[in-house]
C-alpha cells in the first residue's frame, strides 16, 4: 500500500491504473505515476510528504514521482550539500543551500513542482535571498516563488527523470549536476549540464556557476568528504580542490596575458 487510511477513492483508482514501481540503481524505492495536469493538480492537496520523503508533481511532463531514498542515496545528497555549499562560499562569496524545497514554474498550480536532491543560490542571488530572509519568512518565500536556485543536485538518475533539466532551465535555474552512481560499488561521475529557457541542456567540461570546478574535482571532492573522520577534515578535503582549481586559474590567466617590453609601455602601445 502507498499510502495510510485517509487516501481517497479516487486518487487509489488513479493509482492502480497508471503506478509503477522501481529500485533505482542507489537503492531508493521509486514509484512512478502518469496523469494529466488536471489531475496532478487535484493530487497536489494530499501532503504527500507524510509517506515519501521526496516528491515531484509536475503537471508539465504528466509525472508524478514518489521516492524512498535508500541509505546511500542520503549518504550522498548530505556530501554534496557539504561540497557545494564550501565551495560555493569560496568561489563566489555566499552560497545558501535549499536542500528539497519544491521548485514550480511561477503559472503552476500550488503544491506541484520538483524537489532536488539540493539546490543552491550563489553569490548575488545568495545575497539577494539572505536580505529577503532578513525581512522575514514571507519576504523569503516570495523571493523562492519568484527567483529560482542558480543550481540544482540530482544525486539518483532514473529513466523518470527524463525532461527534468528542461524543466530546470525554464523555472531559470543556471546549471544541474546530476550524480551516476551504482549500489555496491564505489563507481561514480558527476555530469554538468547547463540550462537556459527556450533552449535544451548543454554538457559543460567546468562548471559556469562554481567557477571552473570540473566533474573529475566534484568526485574527489565526495570520495575525500565521505571518508573523512571529522567536519574540519571533511571542509579541508573540499579547500583543498578549490584552492587548486583557483591556483590553476590565476596561472592560465598569467600564461594567457601578453608580455610587455619596457619600450611597449614607453611609446604607449595599448594591449587590449
């Protein structure tokens, strides 16, 4: 049974004629649901977050997903929470994280949207939704509803997931990070795409937001968080990449920038 005693009729009829169910490849149950938004809207009224911990109604792509994150699949979301939020301090002044605040297009109905695994403002619009904290939960609120996370963290990919990055970019959510790993194995690859509305998805070899941190950096970065015995071990496993990915940066730019001779800067050679 999905859900307790108190479930409608109907919304029981609506699930058993359209509700799969699968383990996704971390582990966590998923059920998988197909309405139309109509009735995705009326389901919007149950709290579905009394039976799953994590809940996308999504009246655009006729899905409705309801999960039961496994172990691993928490394990993970909490590290990269840590990731992102300590380099997102570093690279870009302020980072404030949501974690699975629901994420709807602004004409949506109330109650629908999608939940990440975490989702982040960075610098200006951190700052921007910090002031609107500081005027309280309403001003917060209405700052979410009206200006969507720079980026968003999927930690478990199935084939429900398909059509949600375009969504993401819609909403305008910069950039997603979406996490491929297996149960029972320590594989692991960390994909970037980079949103925009009225255009798909873009691979990206670094990330625009975090300011050239690169797949291959986000991994070692888990792997060093996930084995550390302390938080300051697990900050230091993170400072550490980001210092040398800025490291790398500054001597790119010194390596890129024209070398001018005494002479040059006499007879005023401008280099542009």
């Amino acid at each position: 049974m999905l859900f307790g005693h108190d479930t409608s009729p109907e919304t029981y009829s609506v699930m058993a004629t359209s509700a799969t169910m699968h383990v996704g490849p971390l582990g966590s149950t998923i059920h998988v649901l197909r309405a139309d938004a109509g009735t995705i809207a009326e389901l919007a009224a149950i709290d579905w977050n009394r039976h799953f911990r994590q809940v996308c109604l999504d009246p655009v792509r006729g899905v409705i997903t309801l999960m039961v994150p496994s172990r691993l699949h928490d394990d993970l979301s909490g590290i990269l929470d840590h990731v992102v939020g300590t380099a997102g301090s570093a690279l870009t002044g302020t980072a404030r994280g949501l974690r699975s605040a629901r994420l709807r297009g602004r004409d949506e109905p109330p109650g629908t949207g999608m939940e990440p695994d975490c989702e982040f403002y960075l610098g200006e619009r951190a700052r921007g939704y910090l002031a609107a904290l500081a005027e309280g939960e309403a001003a917060a609120d209405a700052y979410f509803e009206r200006i969507a996370p720079d980026l968003v963290v999927e930690v478990e990919i199935t084939s429900a997931d398909e059509g949600k990055a375009g969504r993401y970019g819609e909403m305008g959510v910069r950039e997603l990070w979406r996490l491929h790993g297996r149960k029972g194995t320590r594989e692991l690859r960390v994909e970037f795409l980079a949103l925009s509305p009225g255009s798909g998805p873009r691979r990206l070899d670094a990330s625009v937001v975090l300011e050239g941190l690169t797949p291959d950096d986000v991994c070692e970065a888990v792997d060093g968080v996930r084995f550390s015995q302390t938080r300051d071990e697990q900050t230091k496993a993170v400072t550490r990449i980001v210092r040398r990915r800025q490291r790398g940066s500054v001597q790119v730019r010194e390596e890129e920038a024209p070398y001018l001779l005494p002479g040059d800067l006499k007879s005023g050679t401008a280099y542009l």
